[in-house]
C-alpha cells in the first residue's frame, strides 16, 4: 500500500516547494523520479534544481540519457521508473493514476488553476481506495497544514 500525498500549492510556488520535498526524500535515502506535464517544464525544473539555491544543488538527471539508471532524482514527461525509484512526484498537470510499484506518491497541483484542482480531485477520488491518502494546503504563511 503506498503513500500518496496531495499538496495544493497556493502561496509558494512548485519552483520553492519542490527542492525542499527532494531534498527531504533524498535524505531518506530514497530515490525520486519527477513526472512533468510537458517537456518544457521538465526542462525548467532540470535547469532550476542546479541553481535554486546559492549554496545547494540537487543531483538529478533528465530522462533520455545513458544514465538515468544512475540519477537519484530524474525528471521525465513518461511514466517509466529506470532510476528505480521509491517516490514518484507529479507536478506540472501531470496527474498519477495508479500507485504501484512505489512507496510514496507526491501530487502538487496549483490552486489558481481551475483545470489542475479539477484533476486533483478525480485522482483523490481514483487514489483514495486502497492507498494511505492524505491532503496538504499551504497557510498564508507557506506552511503545510494537513486538512484530510
């Protein structure tokens, strides 16, 4: 039974709040692939994890290359797993549909986006059966709160 995780960003954005989540994950031990909406945004994100932070990077890789095998973090717009990862994240409209094979599923979606909240809530509905399910909201302040 995994866990899955829904985090409905509203004050931060996805660019603060996802290095913090891999950085807790890798020091987990875990290893994390990143599933993105589109190639363009994996492409972002793979340039702003080498520099979202002046005394910090977050070793990754981005999904097409000889050693994906090897990345602890890889980004792609697929739902393959060749780093072999325990944690998947879904960010950018990419939206789970199943939880197996990992231990952990990290949902992020956009409160200022009709469509994207729409799509949280039909993979709440699909995820929430026979899955460890639970609900994140940012306060004011860029806290979470866990609301279910």
């Amino acid at each position: 039974m995994a866990e899955v995780l829904f985090y409905h960003l509203e004050v931060r954005p996805l660019e603060a709040v996802l290095p913090q989540l891999l950085e807790k994950t890798l020091e987990r031990g875990w290893r994390a692939v990143v599933e993105c909406g589109s190639r363009e945004r994996a492409e972002a994100l793979d340039a702003h994890l080498w520099t979202y932070r002046d005394d910090s990077f977050l070793a990754h890789g981005l999904a097409g290359e000889e050693t994906d095998a090897l990345q602890p973090i890889l980004l792609t717009t697929d739902q393959a797993n060749p780093n072999n990862a325990g944690v998947r994240f879904f960010v950018a409209r990419a939206v789970p549909h199943s939880a197996e094979d990992y231990q952990r599923l990290v949902y992020m979606f956009s409160g200022h986006d009709p469509d994207a909240v729409a799509e949280a809530r039909e993979a709440w509905r699909t995820l929430r059966s026979g899955h460890l399910v639970t609900y994140w909201q940012q306060e004011t302040d860029g806290r979470w709160s866990k609301k279910a």
